[in-house]
C-alpha cells in the first residue's frame, strides 16, 4: 500500500459565511482539480486527532487561495471545533486532495444543483467553467432559509459578471417547503440537456436524481458527490508507516 503524503497548510483567514458555517483559506500553492477535497486533521482531547473531508470551494483557475468550507453539524466535534478555533496563522495538517467529482473539461452546457453544505464543490465547478469555458452554467440552489445560503453575495457578483452565461434558481424550504421531485424537475427542466453534477444530503439527492431520469437526462451525464464518513483514521496510518520507515533507517 502506497504511503500517505500529507502538508501542514497555514490558515491565511477564516471568513464566516453564514451563522453556521465557515471558510478557511490557506496561504499554500496546491495542485488540486475543481471538485475535489481536503482530509483534515482536527485535534483531538479524547482521540489525539479525527480525519475529516471537506470539499474545496476554491477554483483552482481564478487565482483563489485553496479554501475548506465548514458547516457545523449539531452534535458534530469536528466542524464545531474548526468553525470555533482555527484562526488566521494556525496550521492545520490535510491529505492531498483527493476525489473525481469535477468535469474533464468546460465544453459543455453545465446544470449544478446544491443542497446546503453540497455547494462547496459544486462552487469549485461553478467558478472553474466560468473562467475556464464558455459555455452556459445553471445552478439549482437549495437551502432550509435565507441567513444559510453559503456563498450568497459571491453567487450574486458572478450572476452579475456573467449575465449571459450563468443563471441561478434559489429554493428556500423557509417559502416554499422542501423541493419535491415535480419541484426540482421543474427547476431543471430547461437544463436536461446539460451535464448535471449534485451533491447535496442524500434524501435531496435521490430526488434530484428522480427528477433528472423523468426529464430524460441519461446515466452518464449525472455526476454526484457524496458526503461519506471516513472508517478510521488516515493520518494514524501516515504516522505509522514513518515510524517504521524511522525504524528501518535506524536499524
């Protein structure tokens, strides 16, 4: 089994981004696709550290500091011990990112739709097509209120930027309840002939992905990131593999 690289990255800042939910950006150059995430390591008293992964919301084509976005899940230790305590200036050790969810190119029509935290990599998309194509973007933007959508005013500026290119449809579960699959069928309607990608909690998920294969939108052209949780620690296993590499040196 290969061995695991990991990088201590410095917090450059911390941007609250809703009332619930931070961004962290890093002063690092990282070589990373649009899409994709970063495993953290978070201390921890009872533990010595957990491993989360979180997507970046970043784009690595506009000149963006590589950057996490944190949600606090309740009862969460993780994202409440992030959104609590890192602060511009601390390091905090990550994997290297890691994950397929991003185009292979920007040659095509795009349909992006988010549920909550499930924009982070979906806006890594968002801006990458932006800067890097020239065709249209269409996100489809669910949230449970207004005060929780992430990346409201940067959605809104980018709106502005590229009047002709991309549009953005909001649902609010506030006005409008949540989204059924009528619902997002018809939010996505003048968009099936775009590629999809989503990601979003796995209930919304199932019903975009009903909503797409009602429209007609094929297998191949649905692209999901999934939000999983890790089965155990990935930087325990980096530490010990340089232990005994240590080991075998010494002897």
């Amino acid at each position: 089994m290969a061995a695991l690289t990991t990088h201590l990255l410095t917090v450059a800042e911390v941007v609250a981004e809703t009332p619930d939910a931070c961004s962290i950006a890093f002063d690092a150059e990282l070589d990373y696709r649009p899409g994709q995430f970063l495993t953290l390591r978070v201390p921890s008293e009872r533990t010595g550290s957990v491993a989360r992964c979180y997507s970046l919301c970043s784009s690595p084509h506009v000149g963006d500091r590589p950057q996490v976005t944190v949600k606090r899940t309740a009862g969460g230790y993780a994202s409440n011990w992030l959104c609590d305590n890192v602060a511009a200036g601390d390091t905090i050790e990550v994997l290297a990112p890691s994950g397929v969810f991003g185009p292979k190119h920007y040659d095509d029509d795009l349909l992006l739709v988010a549920g909550g935290s499930g924009i982070t990599p979906v806006m890594s998309v968002l801006k990458s097509a932006l800067a890097r194509g020239e065709r249209e973007v269409a996100l489809v933007y669910a949230n449970r209120d207004e005060p929780s959508v992430i990346f409201a005013e940067q959605l809104r500026g980018l709106a502005e930027r590229y009047p002709g290119r991309l549009t953005v449809a909001h649902w609010l579960e506030s006005e409008r309840g949540l989204p059924s699959v009528a619902d997002l069928a018809g939010l996505a309607a003048a968009h099936a002939d775009h590629d999809a990608f989503l990601c979003g909690p796995q209930p919304f998920m199932k019903a975009v992905v009903e909503a797409l294969t009602e429209l007609g939108v094929p297998r191949e052209r649905r692209h999901m990131e999934r939000f999983v949780s890790l089965a155990a620690n990935p930087f325990e296993r980096a530490e010990q593999a340089r232990a005994a590499a240590a080991t075998a040196a010494a002897d």
